[in-house]
C-alpha cells in the first residue's frame, strides 16, 4: 500500500513489476533491455497514457548505486502512483497523457541484490576481471562522458573505480544502446540517487556550465522551492561540478551530450541522519517530496517542448 512502505528485494521487484505488467496491458509495456554481469534482467517499465501514440518521452533510471535503497523505492512509487491516479489526480494524468515514461527500476541489480545478502554499504555493480581480486566498477562512472578523469578512479579495489574502458559494464552498455535508440523521443532524462538531497544538472564531468545552464537552473530552483513550500525540507540545487564535485562518467552528463538537453540526477533524502538506512517509515515522503520535484520539472519542460 501506498502509506505503510517497505523496501523490496530484487526477486519482488521483479514480481512487482511482471505483475504491475499483466495487470495494466493498457497502459504499460514491459521491455529487456540487457542483462547484468550475473545475467540478471534489465527491465524497462514503459508507462503511457489511454490515448494515441505520441512522439515524446521521459527515462527515469534508479538504483544505479547499490546501497542507495530509496532510489528504487521512489521507481517503484512512481509506478504505483501512476497507475493508482492517473484519471483521478491532474499532474500524473497530463503527464502520462503528453508523454511516455520509461522507468528502469533497478539499473544495477547485482549490486542490489548483494546488499541484502552480504553487505549493506556496497555500491558498485559485481563485475570480477581476471588479474584484480577486487569487484565491481561505479556504473556512474563508466559512461562516455569524459571518462576516468578527475573524480573517478582507476584503481579497481576504488568504490569510484570506472572500470576497463568507457561502457565496459554491461548495465551501462544496456541503457545507452537504448537511448541511443530512442534519441528522438527522449526530452527528459532523470537518474535517481541519494543521499544529501540535491537537484543537479550536468556537467559534472567539468566545471565549464551547459549552453542552457540558466534554463536548467531556474527548472531546478523552482522544483526546490515547490519541495520546501509543501514539504518544509532543503533540496540544493546546480549543475554537479558546482554543487557538490567533479565526477566524469556519468549518466547525467552522457545523456546531455547525446542532446537530452533536460537530464538530472536527484539525491533524494535524507541529509546525513541516516544516510543510505533510511528507515522504511520515511519512504512515503521521501517519494512524495521526490515526484513534486520531477513533476515540476516535467510540467515545464513539455511547456517549452
Ligand atoms: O557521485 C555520484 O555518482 C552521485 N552521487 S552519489 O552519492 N549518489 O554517488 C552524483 C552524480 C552526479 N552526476 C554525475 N557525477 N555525472
Ligand atoms: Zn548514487
């Protein structure tokens, strides 16, 4: 239910989402778009309104990072908030009418699923490469995005390690085959993360600022403001170099020079009480205060398109 949430391991992600499917023909369509290193799937949730075909969409990708358990929690809300109202509340309504909304829930589910078994602070995918004892490549740093530069590593055995080559992880290989594929349609691009409770936009991989970076920074300001009016709580916002560090390789600012212009990355809460743990009671708000800002963007951005 939508008041009493929980987090939900990779196997009911899976169910959720092959259930949320079946359940919906009308309004989804379930895509694979790859496979994990461990050959989990990377599955696509595509949302559309009842109405004809239209020629814009929107991506949003969770649980990049491993340990960052809210963020699939808010895929997974989003979900169920979509297709709970649409028809009944206005804002998820326009949106799914305007666009389609391709969701993947879980971009890095080796990763996942190792933090519920084995350790609860990893955040990288599970990859192992002959010659190194040490797992796994930040999926955030492993996109073509000025890779491996200043803010990544190239140490293996690094928790910001970015691994052999630019797209060398398979989960990376699978979602850029994929916008790639859907260039055209995609306008708007969302990664979700946390914590600390940020609103960024590219670059992240140079302090150099977009050609729109004041359009994308009034985008940004209003959805803080939107969040702080009905939610008492602060979201920082700006582009990433700025705002918190250089970091190459990420998806944000590979998906802004691929010519989505409107890409973000949210870290969503808290500010450090808890950190990764965020207790399950907090789920709910988190989500609530996560969409008014995705929505207030969202609304914006099909203005102008
Ligand atoms: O460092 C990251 O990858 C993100 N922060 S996190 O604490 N969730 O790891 C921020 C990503 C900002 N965007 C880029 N670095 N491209
Ligand atoms: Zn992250």
């Amino acid at each position: 239910g939508m008041n009493n949430e929980r987090y939900h391991s990779l196997e009911d992600i899976y169910h959720l989402v092959n259930k949320t499917s079946q359940e919906h023909p009308d309004m989804t369509k379930l895509i694979l778009i790859g496979s994990s290193f461990e050959k989990n799937p990377l599955y696509v949730l595509k949302l559309s309104g009842r109405r004809g075909p239209v020629d814009k969409a929107m991506w949003m990708d969770c649980g990049i990072h491993a340990r960052e358990w809210i963020s699939p929690a808010f895929c997974i809300w989003f979900i169920n908030y979509a297709l709970t109202f649409y028809k009944e509340i206005p804002d998820i309504t326009t949106l799914l009418d305007k666009m389609d909304i391709y969701i993947l829930p879980v971009m890095n589910p080796d990763g996942y699923k190792y933090t519920w078994t084995t350790n609860r602070m990893w955040r990288k995918n599970r990859s192992v490469k002959e010659g190194s004892s040490c797992v796994g490549v930040d999926l955030n740093r492993n996109f073509d995005a000025n890779w491996c530069t200043a803010g990544a590593s190239s140490n293996p055995c690094s928790d910001i390690y970015c691994g052999q080559y630019p797209e060398s992880e398979p989960e990376v290989q699978a979602v850029t085959k994929f916008l790639r594929s859907h260039k055209d349609s995609v306008k708007l691009y969302f990664s979700i993360h946390s914590y600390s409770q940020l609103l960024l936009f590219p670059y992240s991989y140079t302090l150099e600022q977009v050609p729109n970076h004041t359009e994308l920074f009034e985008l940004v300001q209003e959805a803080s403001f939107k969040i702080r009016r009905h939610y008492r709580n602060i979201y920082r916002y700006g582009s990433g170099a700025k705002t918190i560090y250089l970091a190459p390789g990420g998806s944000d600012d590979w998906v802004y020079d691929q010519g989505i212009i409107y890409s973000f990355t949210f870290e969503l809460q808290d500010r450090g009480r808890y950190g990764f743990l965020l207790p399950p009671n907090l789920i709910n708000n988190a989500c609530n205060e996560a969409f008014a800002g995705v929505k207030t963007i969202a609304m914006r951005v099909l203005e102008k398109l």
